[in-house]
C-alpha cells in the first residue's frame, strides 16, 4: 500500500521514483511520453513566521487539494516535502503538461486561505519535464523538472524550505 503524506493525504515523496521508474518502464514499451511538473510554494517560511505553523499547514492542504482538482484523470499528485509538490503525467506530451502547470500555477494563485488578518495570498514556481526528450531516468527527469521551477522563480519568491 502506498505511503501517504499525514498532513496533505497525497502520495508522499518516497513513492515517487518508485511509480515513476515504473512509468518511465511501460512508456518504453508503449512509446508513449511521461510529463513531471514540480510547484514550489513562495512565501511559505514567510506566512509561517506571520501567522505561525497551523497556518502554513492549512496553506499546504490547501495546496494538496488544489493540486487534486486541477490535476487530469490520469495525473498522479505527491508531496515531496517542505513546500514542493509534483504532479505525474503518464501519457501526457510536453505541450499539455505546460499547460497543465500553467493551469495549477494559475489555481494556486487564485487560492485563498484564511487567516486571523484575513486572507493569504499563494503563488508557486513550476517547471516541466518529459521523458524521454528531456531525461532518460527517474531521477533525471526529477532534476530537469527542479531547474526548470528554479528558472522560472519569480524573483521575491524565497527558496525552498524543504
């Protein structure tokens, strides 16, 4: 049974190169690509220090529940830790996981949670990767995605916390 997230309830990081290995072994066989699109929460150490921890946890449910709705039948949705989440698209070409990153980007932006002074504002970074044309491995296609999220983080946007 696979492991789950305790706060989130998605499929939790150390599940992910195993089902993506798995993925990346059936689209050899089918010749059909897999997309990874990573988010990365900004502002997260910042809303935690504002409105403390019980806050920036309803913020990372939130997330996880965003990540759920926006996500295609067929996507998969892990937390990796910290603030990074990661939507698996088996099937799914590079053009239509752009989009899909795209659309979770704009999701999370229009998230609002509650806090004692009102309403937190969320954004994320995200970056893209398909196999095979841009890795070849689990974890390379992981690495690919995580440049790409770094090179597109808006400047303001802390850095990862986890």
């Amino acid at each position: 049974m696979p492991k789950l997230d305790p706060l989130t309830g998605l499929l939790d990081g150390q599940n992910l190169e195993r089902r993506l290995d798995a993925l990346l072994d059936r689209a050899d066989d089918s010749g059909q690509p897999v997309s990874l699109v990573i988010a990365d929460l900004g502002g997260l150490k910042a809303i935690n220090v504002a409105f403390g921890r019980e806050a920036g946890d309803r913020v990372l449910r939130e997330v996880a529940n965003t990540l759920s709705a926006t996500a295609p039948e067929t996507g998969l949705c892990f937390r990796l830790g910290g603030d990074a989440f990661v939507l698996l698209l088996p099937g799914v070409a590079a053009a239509a996981a752009a989009e899909a990153a795209d659309s979770l980007r704009g999701a999370i932006a229009r998230t609002r949670v509650t806090a004692e002074s009102g309403y937190i504002a969320l954004r994320a970074s995200t970056g893209v990767s398909t196999y095979p044309q841009d890795a070849q491995t689990a974890r390379s296609i992981l690495r690919a995605a995580d440049r790409r999220m770094q090179a597109s983080r808006a400047p303001g946007l802390d850095s990862p916390s986890g």
